[in-house]
C-alpha cells in the first residue's frame, strides 16, 4: 500500500471537491430549482456534505503542515 503525502492528499481531495461540484451542477442543470424528484435533493444534500467533509479533511491537513 502507498501513503499520499499531505500535500498529494490535499490535491486530491480538491480534486474531489471539483468532481462532485460537477456533479451537483450537472443535476441542477437537469432538475432545476424549483420541484423536483426527491432523489435530486437527497443526492444534492449528499454532494454537500461530502465537499463540507472533504474541506474539513484539507483543513485538518494544511494545520498538521503547519504545525
């Protein structure tokens, strides 16, 4: 098994954060904002919290960094 450095992480995990930006804008594109299925808000809801997840990830890696 290979160990990312913090930096490869921190680079990945924005890379992720894109990935799923993309993803919510694709559905949005398709759904809209108003009434939709209830599937879209519950996968919108999930893309949030993973970029939230993601982003506390890199937080918590740039202050290990920084010590």
């Amino acid at each position: 098994m290979t160990t990312r450095s913090a930096e490869d992480e921190i680079k990945f995990l924005q890379g992720a954060i894109q990935q799923v930006e993309r993803m919510a804008t694709s559905m949005l594109a398709e759904y809209g904002h108003g009434v939709r299925p209830s599937f879209v808000s519950a996968d919108l809801a999930d893309y949030g919290s993973r970029i939230d997840r993601y982003k506390a990830e890199i937080a918590r890696l740039e202050a290990a960094q920084h010590g």
